[in-house]
C-alpha cells in the first residue's frame, strides 16, 4: 500500500500545514485456512483523513483455493493481503478526490 500511494509511513506529524494525513485502521476479524481445501479471510478496515476526519471504511473478503501443503495457503494469505491493501488505498484515492473541509467531521464514505 505504501508503494501504491507513495506514501510515508508515520506517526506523528503536523497537520497544520494543510497536507491531509491518512490514519489506516485494520481489523482482521476471521481467518481460515484448510490445507488442500481453502483460505479464507474477513479484513474490516477504516481510512480518517486529517484535518478534517473524513472518514471512509470498507471490509475485504476472500476465498482462495489451497491445493497443497502450506506452501499454497500463505501464497493465499498474502494475497488476501494485498487485496485488502488494494482495497484501502482505492478508498484513500477517492478521498483524495474530495475537498478538504476542516469545519466537516465524521463524514462517512461507506465501502462495502
């Protein structure tokens, strides 16, 4: 994700210089793996801009086949991951798109 949006992995930093920060906040509700079954997974998540705290969230869900041995069930792990990152930096680019408001809060941009 951090290479998808260009991105600077921080903590703590000044807003009031008017460059919105993003504050990505993941919750891995199940995970499920069954060797030459299937992996499984249900990744919730919400994106706050600041200043403003516009605020989108959004959840990522998938099966994928895990034909042999662990091997097959991390590959599809990590692509599960990747698609959650996938998901959450498409909804930082939307939010991208919209206006900073610093008077608006909790503006919410459902993704489901």
């Amino acid at each position: 994700m951090q290479a998808n949006l260009g991105a600077v992995d921080i903590f703590h930093q000044d807003t009031s210089r008017g460059t919105p920060l993003y504050r990505v906040t993941p919750e891995v509700v199940c995970m499920n793996a069954e060797l030459g079954g299937s992996a499984d997974a249900n990744i919730n998540w919400t994106v706050l801009r600041l200043p403003d705290r516009k605020v989108t969230s959004g959840r990522t869900q998938m099966e994928l086949p895990t034909p042999s041995g662990v091997d097959s069930a991390v590959a599809a792990y990590q692509r599960i991951v990747i698609n959650a990152a996938d998901d959450i930096a498409r909804a930082i680019h939307t939010l991208q798109q919209i206006s900073l408001t610093p008077s608006e809060t909790g503006n919410s941009l459902a993704r489901h």
